[in-house]
C-alpha cells in the first residue's frame, strides 16, 4: 500500500531559518557532560583565532543559506560567556545583517564568567536573549554536579541580566541528580519562580557513556536516581512551573505566554540551520551536515578553505518520520494537515499500526487535528520517537 497522495509535496510555508553557532571551550569539564566541549586551557586555542575561522565559515558558506530567512542566532556551547565583548562584537557585525530586523539573538552564559559589565555589554550589541547554566539553586547539587558556581552567584547571574535590561532571561536547571530529594526539587523550583525569568529549561540528569559520572556510577562512587523518582520529578517539575503561570510547551521546556525560545522551535519544526563553528551540525536542503572537531575545523579555515563535513542525505520519506517524531516533542503536537502538506503523505495512514499500538498504550492521541503525546507519552518521549523514527 502506498502512503504517499501522489501530490507533489510543497516548501514549508516560508523558509524560516536559524543560526547555530558553537563555541566548544569551558573553564572546566562537567563529569556529567557529554557534548563536544574542552577546557580552555588544555585546547590550548586562542579564543581570537577561533572567531576568526567562524568568521570565515560564515563567509564561505554563505552562499549555501541562499533564500533562507535568518530568525535567530544562537551562540551555544560549550561556554559562549568565555568570549569578549570585542569578539561576540565581530561575530554580530559579521552576521547581523543576515538576520530579520526582530530576530532572536541567544547567548548561554555561566554565572562564573560573567559580571556587569560584560552583560550590558552584550546587551547593547543586540544579544536579545540569555540562556543561564544556572542548574541547581541548590548548594548541595551544584556541589555534587562539581559545577564552578556557587549558589548566591547564580542568583546573583539572574539579577545582573535582569538589571543589565535583559527582558528574555531562559535558566536551564538539571534535576534528578544523586541525592536529590522531593523536596529539594521543591525549593529550588520554587525560588526559581521567584527570580522571575521567561523561560526554563529543566532536564533531567542522564548518565551518558564516557563521562565521568559513568565511570563514578561503576565505581559505586556515586547512585543515580531510580526510574520511580524520576518520573515523580517530572510531574513534580510539570506541576510547580504551570502553578506557576509557565507554560510547559516542549518535553524539557516551559515559558511565559510569547515567550518560547524561537531557534529551538526550528529545531522542533524541523526547518533549515546552519551551524556555524567545530562540530556544529546544519540542516539545508535535506542534507544535514557536521563539520570536523578541533584542530580540524581551525587547520582548514586557517588556509582559507572550508572544512570536510560530514553529509547525511535524508529523502522525502525520512524527513517526513524526522519532522513527525520531533514535532511530538511539541506539547501541542504536530499538525496532520501540515504534515500532509508539507510532505503530500498522511500520518495516519503511513503509521496505522504503530498508532494502534501507542493509542491502546495510551501514549499518543490525536486532538484537534493534531497529532500529540499523552501525559503518559510525555514521560516516554524518547521511546516514542525510537518507535516512529
Ligand atoms: S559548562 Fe556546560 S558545556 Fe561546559 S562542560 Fe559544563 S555542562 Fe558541558
């Protein structure tokens, strides 16, 4: 049987973009952390010449961004509040005339690195967004997660945007960590909500290979969580940031009414980025692509060239199931008619049998044309999407 309705599918409404930048430097590796980053110091790379090469990236792969309309910027990391205001200043100039007159422009920061100056600094280059690694109000967890701030310096991050003139303050916080009790998760959510931001992201901590709280957890040095708590913590974390005028409007994310972070919905959308820096992924044209880690991606751009990447090619089909799963991420689901549109194929049809088995499970369910996770789904999610991908 054929799933597809023999039209030829359509572009996406318009062809909105996003800018990923990736800054892969930190004062200090987190044990839990499995995303490509290094300390400072042992990379032995001069910050400059990396803004360089990311500079020069822009410029050569410019050309590829033809007919995309730019709606964010996001200076992720690794640790992008390690970058002086000269050179977040180059990166803005250089990029700034891509994007749209409204657009985006997100930085992460972590409360050790940054001070006054330097917030309203990066304020007035048009940085419109802060995203902080607060992680734990708790000085117990930022203890056990070895992060390199302390408490009052994380309240003290919070205010300082604030009074810097930050209107879009996001803090991620990461729960679930060993020890963790009900009521620390309480507090800390509690005081959070008292801080004021517009957004929060909260994860919940995972135990990735090759980290150095894997190896902790071998050793016996450290027990995480059970499945039991940690599903508690995710209805306790859903329940305190709602009674809390947040919206829970993406698996891991919560926001104010307006105030959902736009480059991560291209993501959730599944429309074109392109990522900018050492390891850094984009998605154009169907092909998604990484570029080199270090010293790779400096050694080429240093000659003037751009790196190899390395390219998936994803046809119709598999774009389709990709768009499907990651919309699911969505609290609100994912449209059966824009699927149908966007692809010409009927998610209904394409995943009859997987859909039966999900509904009599209770996971998935179709609400207003729309096709989403049911509370029990949400906990889920990532099982979920294995079974559709
Ligand atoms: S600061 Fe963030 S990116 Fe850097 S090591 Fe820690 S968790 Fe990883």
């Amino acid at each position: 049987m054929s799933f597809l309705s023999g039209t030829m599918p359509q572009a996406p409404p318009s062809q909105k973009a996003g800018i990923y930048i990736h800054i892969p430097f930190c004062r200090h590796k987190c044990p839990y952390c499995d995303f490509y980053s290094l300390p400072l110091k042992e990379a032995s790379i001069n910050l400059d010449e990396y803004v360089q090469a990311l500079l020069k990236e822009w410029e050569l792969r410019r050309p590829e961004t033809e007919g995309l309309q730019f709606h964010s910027l996001y200076l992720g990391g690794g640790t992008p509040s390690l970058l002086s205001l000269r050179q977040i200043a180059l990166i803005i100039d250089s990029l700034g005339p891509a994007l749209t007159p409204k657009a985006e422009i997100t930085l992460e920061a972590n409360p050790e690195t940054i001070d006054d100056i330097w917030l309203k600094g990066i304020r007035s280059l048009g940085v419109n967004r802060i995203s902080l690694g607060i992680q734990s109000l708790s000085a117990r967890g930022l203890e056990i997660l070895r992060r390199h701030h302390g408490r009052r310096q994380a309240l003290m991050a919070i205010e300082a945007a604030r009074l810097a003139g930050f209107t879009n303050i996001s803090v991620d916080i990461i729960f679930g960590w060993p020890g963790q009790r009900p009521q620390d998760l309480e507090a800390e959510l509690h005081e959070l909500l008292g801080l004021n931001p517009e957004h929060i992201s909260c994860y919940e901590l995972t135990i990735e290979e090759g980290t150095l709280f894997a190896s902790w957890v071998k050793e016996g040095r450290i027990q995480p969580l059970g499945e039991e708590s940690l599903t508690f913590f995710h209805l306790l974390v859903e329940e305190i940031l709602t009674s809390g005028g947040f919206k829970r409007y993406e698996i891991s994310n919560y926001a104010l009414k307006g105030r959902e972070c736009r480059h991560n919905l291209i993501y959730w959308e599944n429309r074109p980025y392109l990522g900018l820096g050492a390891w850094a992924v984009s998605y154009l044209k169907g092909t998604r692509s990484q570029n080199p880690k270090l010293p790779l991606y400096l050694h080429y751009l240093a000659s003037g060239h751009s790196p190899p990447r390395i390219e998936e090619r994803l046809d119709l089909e598999a774009t389709f199931r990709e768009t499907t799963v990651l919309g699911l991420r969505l609290i609100k689901g994912i449209s059966i008619s824009e699927l149908k549109g966007r692809f010409g194929i009927d998610p209904i049809h394409y995943y009859k049998t997987e859909l039966e088995h999900l509904m009599a499970a209770g996971l998935i369910e179709i609400k207003r044309g729309r096709l989403r996770l049911t509370k029990q789904g949400r906990l889920l999610a990532d099982e979920v999407g294995a079974y559709l991908v």
